[in-house]
C-alpha cells in the first residue's frame, strides 16, 4: 500500500466485502467488545450499525460515543499472518440523525436483508459511526493510516 488512493480503494473493498466487525466500547475504564453486522457509506465518511437500546453496549456509548470497530478478512489458516487485512476504524457514534435515517437504514437492509425485522423494532436504534480514520494492517506488520476529512 504504497499511496492513499491504493489505501482507500483497499479500504472501501474490504468494509464493502465483510459483512461483521468487532465494535469495541468502554466503561469505567474497561474495554468491551461486540460482534456487529455493519454497513458503510459509498464515501466511507459512516459505518452504520444497530443495537436494542437496553444493551451495555448502548449504555457504554452514551456514557463515551469514542469507538472502535475492527474489520478484517481472516480465513484461520497459517496463512493469515502475512495476508489478513485488518482495519480498525476510529470515530464518534450517535444515533443516526433524521435527516439521514431513511438513507442509513436503506443501505444497512440492503446489505443485511436478514436483518430488516430486527433494525425496524421500536427498541432498536441505527447508530452511525462518523469515521475520522482507519487503521490498516497488512502483511503481519505493514501499518498505514487512512485520515477521512
């Protein structure tokens, strides 16, 4: 990955291809991680997810917005260490804003049509991540930074 266009273009297939990732949050301190269904904006400016509001993970989101999720394309071969991709992408969750509902919650049923009965339930909330960057990780040891601006 030797330029930014190379690392977006690796970048947006990667979210685009993966269909779960590991949101983590914190409370008091402590880490807390959820395996996440997820969807991503063309622009890669949003990640999209969806929770009950009566889970912890929502409490530690309310509590700290700060969160994480991390993606990646493993296959638990030997192989893995040198040609796993995995990206952490930093940000600040909220809950989807009404101007961008609708096109949010479109784009998530699109890519998880399983889901759509989950998502429209009175408890459930769409979340949005708005990404400031992506942390790429490749080869075992090759990092390199995606900034969103």
């Amino acid at each position: 990955m030797t330029t930014q266009e190379q690392l977006y273009q690796t970048v947006s297939h990667l979210l685009n291809a993966q269909v779960q990732g590991v949101l983590a949050t914190q409370h008091d301190r402590q880490p807390y991680t959820s395996l996440m269904a997820f969807a991503v904006t063309p622009d890669l400016r949003w990640v999209v997810f969806a929770t009950y509001r009566a889970t912890k993970k929502y409490a530690n989101l309310l509590a700290n917005p700060h969160a994480s999720l991390l993606i990646d394309n493993r296959t638990n071969k030997s192989t893995d260490y040198h040609s796993t991709v995995a990206i952490s992408v930093q940000g600040v969750v909220s809950e989807a804003d009404d101007a961008k509902h609708n096109e949010l919650l479109q784009l998530y049923i699109r890519k998880h049509p399983q889901l759509s009965d989950f998502v429209n339930e009175r408890d459930c909330v769409l979340l949005q991540l708005k990404v400031e960057s992506f942390n790429v990780v490749s080869q075992f040891q090759n990092v390199a930074e995606l900034k969103i601006t």
